[in-house]
C-alpha cells in the first residue's frame, strides 16, 4: 500500500488506507507553506543505493520536477551539503538545496536525529522536508511529522503522488510543463 501525505505540527494525523492504496488528509491539515527558497529552487536526495537514487530520480522526472536533483549517498554526506562543508563549500556548484528527501530508516544513522538537526538549524528553515516511511510503521509517520518534516512517502512512490505535491508547494518546485 503507497501512502503519502503532509505534515502538520498539533495536527492529529490520520491515515484513511483507500481502496488498498493511496491515502488523504483532509486539505485543512495540510502544511502551512515554507517560505519560498531565497535562490534557485533544487532537490537533494539522500539515497544509499545507487539503483533506487536512479529510479526515484526517474520518477521525480517523469512527475515533471525540472530543478537540478543532486543526491547524497548518506546522512552524514547531506549534512555536510547542506553546512557547506568541503566539497561542497562552492554554492554555486552545489546550491543550498530548496527541497530534501531522506529515508527515516538508514543503515548508517537514525533519520530522525537528522530530521531534529534540520529543524533545529534556522539556517534551513525554509527547506522543504520530505521523508521516506516505512508504511507498515505508523509510528514513524506521527514521529516526522511531530518532528517537523512538511511530508511523507512510503516507497516506491507513484509518479502522480509527486506530481500532486509539487503542484500544491509551487514555491519549493520547478516544474516543466503540466504532465496528466
């Protein structure tokens, strides 16, 4: 079953399971937009398997996202993207992201310990954070959402789901022309 929704601080969450898959909250939980990116909008991912980096990218593609999407093969690697940190001390190479989509459940490190330091950092507090659930884990999803992420995916998430959340969060998003 692929769920997906927003994330809302002091917002109940519901999951309502639809015909075996996807998922809604109702509109008026959804996440109050972040402030638009100050630079050009841009995606980092954090994906330690080369093949699911290549297929979400595909799939990020084919729901139309046009901004540059850069990925990271771990928590500890987007941590240091998104500090500037050597190798990625040039912004103009490597922009401060507008978007970032991680997994909760790393072989490496704990998502959510990243997900408080994102939060906590008001340097990043126009970032626009989408995680990757396990949907069997309800518990993950209350926690990101509790811990300030602005949406969550189950994985392999569906072409549309993106489609959908970029278009509702246009600030955060380049988009090509409207697909479906």
């Amino acid at each position: 079953m692929n769920l997906h929704g927003p994330c809302r601080r002091g917002a109940r969450l519901e999951i309502i399971p639809k015909q075996g898959r996807a998922i809604g909250m109702p509109a008026s939980v959804l996440p109050a937009t972040r402030r638009p990116p100050r630079q050009g909008r841009s995606l980092l991912l954090v994906e330690p398997q080369d093949e699911d980096a290549l297929c979400t990218k595909e799939t990020l593609r084919t729901a139309g996202v046009a901004a540059p999407i850069r990925i990271a093969q771990d928590l500890g690697v987007a941590r240091a993207y998104l500090q500037g940190e050597p190798p990625f001390s040039d912004r103009v190479r490597y922009p401060m992201p507008s978007i970032l989509m991680f997994q909760v459940r790393s072989a490496k490190k704990s998502g959510f310990d990243f997900l408080r330091w994102v939060r906590a950092q008001p340097r990043f507090s126009d970032i626009f954070l989408v995680t990757f659930v396990d949907g069997r884990k309800v518990g993950d999803v209350a926690q990101v959402c509790r811990l300030g992420a602005d949406w969550f995916f189950t994985k392999p998430c569906r072409v549309e789901d993106i489609r959908k959340l970029a278009q509702t969060f246009p600030a955060h998003w380049s988009l090509t022309r409207r697909i479906g």
